[in-house]
C-alpha cells in the first residue's frame, strides 16, 4: 500500500466543487425554514461541520494528501419541499488536487443535517423512510495549467 508520489509535480492552482443532498420530510423543511430545530440551525450548522471536515480530509481517508487549503466554502440550502443541498468549493495551491476535501466537506455537512434533524424524521414505528442522503458527487475540477 502506497500513498502516491506527488514529489515530481509542480504545485499549480487545483480547485473543487461538491454537492449532494438529503431529502428530509416537508414538515422538517418547514421547521428548518421557520429556524424552530430544537438543536439550533442545521445550515450553518453545517456550513462549519463542512469546513472542519475539509480540513481533517487527510485524517479520515487514509491515503489522502494532507494539503494546505487556501479556500473553503461550504454552502447549505433548503432545496424544494424536502431537501437540503450543500455545495462544497475547495482550492489549494499544491501538487494534487483537492476533490477528496470537496467530497468530505459536503459528506459531513450533510451528516449535520441529519443528526440535526433526525428527531423529527422518525415515522410511527420509529424508522426513517423519507430520509436519505444522495448523489454526492464531483461537479467541478480545475487545474491551472
């Protein structure tokens, strides 16, 4: 097992844009919209849970780079009836690119949005059917050349 060698590669620009969401019930929407969540505001809540996350990014995925951002913001809005979006742009100026930060930053910001908001997602028998956290993904990679 290797961490790959990036010693030869000149350190250039590298930036990165995540996103995902997580679809929550209409009526926890509401009370997010309405700032009544008993644990306080999950968005900004999240926007900081998602930029720690980006910072620690080497220290939770094992081969990952440890990097010196430059930049990290982390969006997070009620996306439609029921879900929140968060988007994740990070830069750094190194020799590999920051799309692990990215990711971790908009995988913990949702994770924020669900234990903030978990107690009010529970059905009847006490399971969660309307809640999932989906379609993490790359949506932007740049490299200055």
């Amino acid at each position: 097992m290797t961490m790959i060698d990036v010693s030869a590669k000149p350190e250039t620009l590298r930036e990165a844009t995540a996103t995902g969401k997580i679809k929550l019930k209409p009526e926890t929407i509401a009370l997010i919209k309405q700032g009544k969540t008993a644990k306080g505001n999950p968005l900004y809540t999240a926007k900081i849970a998602g930029i720690l996350a980006a910072k620690k990014c080497s220290e939770l995925i094992p081969l990952c780079h440890p990097l010196p951002l430059t930049k990290v913001e982390v969006e997070a809005k009620v996306a439609g009836e029921s879900a929140v979006e968060v988007t994740a742009l990070v830069k750094t100026l190194a020799q590999t690119g920051v799309e692990m930060e990215a990711l971790t930053a908009v995988s913990a910001a949702l994770l924020t949005v669900w234990d903030m908001t978990k107690q009010y997602e529970k059905d009847e028998a006490g399971q969660y059917p309307s809640t999932a956290i989906e379609d993490i993904h790359v949506v932007k990679k740049f490299k200055q050349v």
